[in-house]
C-alpha cells in the first residue's frame, strides 16, 4: 500500500523517532529530511532524538546543526561508544511521546514504512517489528544474524516472535517495566519482553545502504549472542548440568567396562585408554567451568554499577 494512503488510512499518534548514530555524518541529514516529510501526516506531536554514540566522524556536528534547523530533532551526545542498544535504552528514557520508533542511522529502514508499523500497533500490539521483505546481505553475515535473532527470541520466551529486528514500534509506558535496569550488557528486546507479550511484525522493504558497511561484523555478532544467552538466561547452566550428568552416565559405563574386562581377561587397556577418558572428562569440566565463568563475569559486571550509558552533552548546549 502507498504510505501516503496508509496515512490517511490510521488516526495520528504522538511519536518520538529515536535514531542511534554511529559514524552517519552523511546519511543522516537525509534521513531527518525524509522523516520531516512523513511525520506530519501521522503525528500531531513528534520528535527525533539522535544520539551520537561515540562516533570517529563529525556525526555530532551535524547532529547539532540539524537541531539547530530542526524544532523537533534533539541531539544526545554520549561519552563514549556504548552500543546500540545502549544508546536506544538511553533516548527512549527521554522520550516524551506515546508512541517509540526506533530506527537505523544508514537509510536502510524507510521513513515511508512508518505507517505500516503503527498501524499494525493499533490493532492492540505492544511491539511491532518492521521485518525487510527480502535481505540483502552476504550469505554468512545472513545465518549469523538470524541465528542471533533466533537466541534474543529464545530468551524472550514469546511465541509471537518469530523474527525482530532494529526498526520497531513500542508503546513507550513499557520502559516502566526496565526502568530501574542498570547494567552495561542490554538487549532491548529482552527487556521489552519484561513488560509485555503482544509483539507483532509487519513486512517492510528495506533500502539499500548508501554509504559505509555494517557496524556487526561476525565477532560482534557472537558478542551479542553470548550476552543474550548469559546475560539474560538461565540455560546455558541448565546445558552444562545435563552435560555433566550425561559424562557421568558415561562414567558409570567406562567404569562397568573395565570391570568386565578386568574379570573377563584378567587385564585392562593401558596408558592409551585411560588418557582418553582423562581428556574426555577435563574437556567436559572446562566446557562446564566456561559457563560458570561466563555467568560470574555478568555478575562482576552487575555489581560493578557501570552505568548504562552517560550522556555527555545535548543539542540545548547543557553538559552532564
């Protein structure tokens, strides 16, 4: 459907557009142009907050000269690079409107697609996802990227979700829900998933990237996997426990072996069998203890108070 008759289509709903930047120096003023052609068909209030997520170009620069421009764009410039879902959890504690847009700074994620995901909002939805027609990347980055998807919706626990993705719609009361959450490791979605379970998802078409690469490389994105599954799960403990009852089944079985033998032959396999069941059994200990590792390096982290974010300065000229 043409989005200038989605417009027309749905009644207007109050929206705050949140934009996390990471070196958008070039695309961004494009972006704010073509949301200042879509928003006021489908808000009577609205707003763009931009936060500058320690980018290494001049992307607060042209942050602060589109607010200047701009009544409705406001800038927030973190301290430091903090991630995306940092950066997202930080402006929509700033927001002011009922509804939340969160989207990419490349132009990826068409403004015109805007419609599309408030409409499916009002049908009583909490969340709803602006999921791309067809995606456009290289095969490896593809698989990644959705198995990656497949954990965030695993830990989520909602059967509504069967894909997610960057360019959403929420209904901002659901940051009540996280609002005293403060630890650097966040995954928006899953802290979403705290406050509600009625997501959705619509088919949006995704634009060509104009400029640049991906921000998520494939270490990047096992990091987020990794944070996903430890961080907000329980089921990595689970996976070692019934790995280290399954070694002790097979323990028992080793043990009965040599028995047999032992009464059988009057002999047991030397230096070569036992080393193997010594390497079978360390590995499993260290796989264990890998685990257990990783969940008391999220505990370090909770207990630290690293902040989540820390906002430097705005577009009002005000220094934090």
């Amino acid at each position: 459907m043409d989005y200038l008759l989605m417009i027309d289509s749905i009644p207007k709903m109050n929206c705050s557009v949140i934009i996390p930047v990471y070196n958008g120096a070039e695309t961004i003023p494009f972006l704010i142009e073509r949301l200042d052609q879509v928003l006021p068909g489908i808000a009577e209030e609205y707003e763009a907050i931009l936060v500058n997520d320690g980018s290494l170009d001049q992307s607060w620069n042209r942050i602060v000269e589109l607010a200047d421009r701009y009544r409705w764009v406001t800038g927030l410039n973190l301290a430091r690079n903090y991630g995306q879902h940092n950066a997202l959890l930080c402006a929509i504690r700033q927001a002011q409107y009922e509804v939340v847009i969160t989207m990419d700074d490349d132009l990826q994620h068409p403004p015109e697609e805007i419609p599309n995901l408030l409409a499916k909002l009002q049908e009583g939805y909490d969340v709803v996802y602006g999921i791309p027609r067809c995606h456009k990347q290289v095969w490896w980055r593809s698989l990644f990227a959705k198995l990656t998807k497949r954990a965030v919706a695993f830990v989520m626990r909602t059967k509504s979700v069967r894909d997610i993705g960057s360019f959403r719609a929420l209904r901002t009361h659901l940051r009540e829900a996280f609002e005293d959450f403060n630890s650097p490791e966040v995954i928006l979605d899953v802290l979403l998933s705290w406050a509600t379970d009625r997501f959705a998802f619509v088919s949006v078409e995704e634009s060509p990237r104009n400029s640049g690469g991906s921000n998520y490389n494939f270490w990047k994105l096992v990091r987020v996997a990794l944070t996903v599954m430890v961080s907000f799960s329980t089921a990595p403990l689970r996976l070692a426990s019934i790995i280290g009852f399954l070694f002790t089944l097979v323990g028992v079985g080793v043990f009965t072996y040599v028995l047999v033998i032992y009464f059988s032959a009057g002999s047991v396999p030397g230096f070569p069998f036992l080393a193997s069941i010594i390497s079978l059994f360390s590995g499993a200990q260290l796989f264990a203890l890998g685990i257990i590792g990783e969940y008391l390096a999220r505990v370090y982290d909770r207990t630290a108070t690293r902040p989540c974010f820390v906002i430097k300065e705005t577009t009002a000229g005000q220094r934090v």
